[in-house]
C-alpha cells in the first residue's frame, strides 16, 4: 500500500447541481461536489463563497438536481463559471427553467430527478463560505426515469460521479447487488 497525503478523495462524489434564484428573481446553477445525506430528511451542502451562497442569503430555497452524461458539458460549465462574471451563465447552458412545486427555486428540466429543498441552518459561515443543512421538502422525478414500483430507477438516469484524484466524472454503472440482504449469505 502506497501512503498518500490527505486530500478530499471521499468516493464517489455525487454531481449534484444547486439551483437558485437572484435578488431580482432570476434562475442560477451551480455545480457541487461536497454534499451529501445529512439525516433522513436532511442534505448538508458545502459551499464556497458564490453567487449561489449570496442568493442563500436573500431566499433559503434550492433544488438540487443530479447530473447526467448527457448534461455533463453544461453540469461542468456552471461550475466554473460565475453567474458573478457571467451575467448569460444560465442562457449558455440550454437548460429550461421552471419553478419548483413547494419551494421558491428553479427546476432544470434537463435532469431526471431534482429535491426541492430549504436551508435549515448554516454553520461556520464566514466571508469564504459555510455549511449549508437543509430539510428536503419534495422529490420530482421526470416519469420516464420511473421503475415499475413507480419510484425513481437509478441506473436509467446515467448520473456521473466526480472523481476528485484525476478531475474526472465518471459515469455510474449497473446494479451489482441487493442492499440489505445480499450480506445474509454470510450469515
């Protein structure tokens, strides 16, 4: 085994892309790597100092929506450019945006599934970024990418995963086992 210095090599990473509305009711993206579940009902997010942290702080809704091989082009461009620097961020992607049921965020109609989310609570906020937690309020999901058991099917919506060693997505692959009762053969 190779010993190598502490780096954020959490794997996977999901693609997960925040989306939120300007001061003046305006759609933005932004793609995140750091993210996860917090709770059962609960996502922790964390965030730099963006324009997205700055449209938390006037509204604390978003969506969270997972990216895709075929949305990983625009997936990687809003996470590069700054609605900050680049006031036709969001034309350039493509991406339709419409509002979300239940809370006061866009939907980007190009992904399969989205949360609509609220902040909770922010820790260690600082002028450089915070920790975002956040209640999941509702979960849309395009009904092409619906199972037979009419919840979400994974493994169609080709999502990709960040690869934090190389700077790579990588996409995911198909269902290899049963959670929760492949383990009894051990048993």
């Amino acid at each position: 085994m190779k010993s190598l210095k502490p780096r954020p090599w959490l794997l996977p990473q999901p693609v997960l892309i925040l989306g939120t509305y300007d001061k003046d009711g305006n759609p933005n993206a932004m793609n995140a790597a750091w993210g996860g579940t917090w709770d059962a009902g609960e996502v922790m997010i964390s965030l730099g100092s963006h324009a997205t942290t700055d449209n938390l702080g006037v509204c604390g809704d978003f969506t969270i929506a997972f990216a895709t091989e075929e949305t990983m082009a625009a997936a990687d461009f809003v996470g590069i450019v700054s609605a900050r620097k680049d006031p036709r961020k969001m034309e350039k992607t493509g991406w339709t945006a419409v509002k979300a049921e239940h809370v006061n965020a866009p939907v980007y109609t190009a992904f399969p599934m989205t949360l609509e989310c609220r902040v909770k609570t922010k820790m260690d906020e600082t002028e450089t970024g915070c920790y975002v937690i956040a209640e999941i309020v509702n979960i849309l999901c395009d009904e092409k990418f619906l199972a037979e058991d009419g919840k979400p099917d994974v493994e169609r919506m080709k999502l990709i995963t960040f690869d934090p060693v190389h700077n790579g997505y990588i996409a995911l692959g198909n269902r290899v086992g049963n959670a929760f009762s492949d383990g009894n053969s051990l048993k």
